[in-house]
C-alpha cells in the first residue's frame, strides 16, 4: 500500500550481546581475540548427507571443528560419527534428545546428558536452544571433582554419582536390545580401544578418561558468539553466508547446524566462509 515493505526483526540474534556474555560468565562464548584462529561449530547431528558434506568442505580447506553431537543421531548413525571422529574433529555433547534446560528438571536434564555421555565420551557440552538453567551450570560444571562446589551442592553431586553408576549399567545393558547394536561400531561395555574412538592426535582436554566408569568430567561449556542462522528457513542463504562474514573475529565461535532443515543455506555458506577467511589468513581449529 505504502510501496514499501517491513522486515520483522529476526527471531534471534546473530551476535551474542555482551549483557548475555556478562550474565553467564561461567558459560565459554569466544575465544582469545589475540589469534587469528576461528572455532566453526556444528550442533545436531550426526546425520547422513549433510555431515558428509561438512566433513568433505572442511577437508578442502583443511580446517578443523567442533561438532556438538546428540546422542540419539549417534546411535542411529555410528558410521556417520566415526567418519567425523576419524576426520580429527572435536566432539561435544548436545544431550541425547536435545533436550531445553529451561523446560527440564535438573535430574532429567542430566541423565540425558549422561546417556549422551556414552557414546560422545567428551567434556565440551553445548546446551541445545542456548537455553540452561543456572543450577544445571553448577551441576555440570561441580561433577567430576576439579571444580566441585561446597556445601549443599555436595550432596547433589554425590548423588550424581550415583545416578551415574546406575545409568551406566542402564546403557550397558541397551546394548543388548535387538534393534541397536552398538558393539559393532561402540563397545559400550568395560574397555573400548580408544584408538577406534579417537584420531591420532586427539587434543587431552577433550578425551573423556574411561568410558567404563562413565564418570562426568567437569564440562566445558560452550556457546557462541555468531550464530549463522542456517536453520532459519525463511533465511536467504546469502544473508547466512553474510552474517557470519560481518560477525566474525579472532577467537570466534561459529554455529552452524549438519541438519536437513539447515542443508541448504550450509552448502552455500560454509564453503564460502571457509574461502573467505582461509583466503585473509585465518585458521580453523577444534575446541
Ligand atoms: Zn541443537
């Protein structure tokens, strides 16, 4: 009517705001600016298709990355996960049904990052949405004993470890039922040959120490400070490609997402992002 139209702000915000960053100290959203080093991440797989595709752009530019799994898609595509743990890329744990913390109850919320735990074996955690409650921080952050809190939070923490235990067995004993077979491609059960789990180099901050024990370790988290928006549907895959253009920085932490609803601005943007900054002297690394 008015020969001009109105573009709604977008739904979420490609740089994460300083007031965010303030607000959640404990939480990892970029790293040094001193570097001209950038962390591209990738949450919600493994899947067929689309990490295949990652893995093979990222070999081109011989970068490496993060990919922030949920336990569920392993378990569904082993062959998938091994292919980008072969890669030399870093694992993390983005909970086994990629759950919202702000809508779980701690105890749940845990135990489905421990279920995740089996076959991810990391201590870098991505809390799926962004979204995590304060005392599930602590409870992530205190397990494992290096940062363990004092008072009231011991009790909570010793009774992690139990549940831990308890959901070890649990998962264990999955690996009995028909329709999955994980020791094919995992041996959930007492000694994995880390070698089949791990490339040759693998960084120690993100080997988990005996999977047989399924001890939590004290958990990296980690969020972002550019989100490319590929799962935007309604997204140009040119403003995907320029969101993380304009954004990035030394130090920064990339998401991107090896999903189908997200495949279609990532094949146009993750190759072009790649080039860019390959091309200005950049480097990829894993967390
Ligand atoms: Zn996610």
């Amino acid at each position: 009517m008015h020969g001009y139209s109105v573009t709604l702000p977008a739904m979420y915000l490609v740089k994460s705001p300083f007031f965010l960053k303030w607000y959640y100290p404990q939480l990892l959203w970029n790293k040094p600016r001193s570097e001209k080093t950038i962390y591209i991440t990738f949450d919600d797989g493994p899947i067929p298709i689309v990490t295949p595709f990652v893995l093979k752009t990222l070999a081109a530019y011989n970068a490496k990355a993060t990919f922030f799994c949920i336990g569920d898609n392993i378990r569904k595509h082993p062959d998938v996960f091994n292919a980008v743990v072969n890669s030399g890329h870093a694992i993390g744990n983005h909970t086994f049904n990629h759950l919202n913390g702000w809508k779980t109850d701690d105890e749940t919320y845990i135990k489905n990052i421990l279920e995740a735990q089996a076959l991810t074996q990391t201590n870098l955690f991505r809390p799926p949405y962004g979204r995590i409650k304060k005392s599930q921080i602590r409870k992530l952050k205190g397990v494992g004993g290096r940062e363990s809190e004092v008072g009231s939070e011991q009790s909570a923490v010793s009774s992690l470890q139990s549940d831990i235990k308890t959901l070890s067995f649990e998962v264990r004993n999955k690996s009995s039922e028909p329709q999955f077979q994980p020791s094919n491609h995992y041996p959930l059960t007492a000694k994995p040959n880390p070698s089949t789990l791990y490339p040759p180099n693998p960084k120690p901050s993100t080997l988990h120490p005996k999977p047989s024990t399924l001890n939590l370790p004290a958990f990296h988290l980690i969020m972002w400070d550019v989100l490319s928006g590929d799962f935007d549907t309604n997204l140009a895959p040119e403003k995907c490609y320029q969101n993380v253009i304009i954004n990035t920085q030394n130090g920064s932490i990339i998401v991107f997402h090896d999903s189908l609803k997200a495949f279609d601005r990532l094949q146009y943007a993750l190759p072009r992002v790649l080039k860019y900054f390959t091309e200005r002297g950049f480097s990829f690394e894993r967390l």
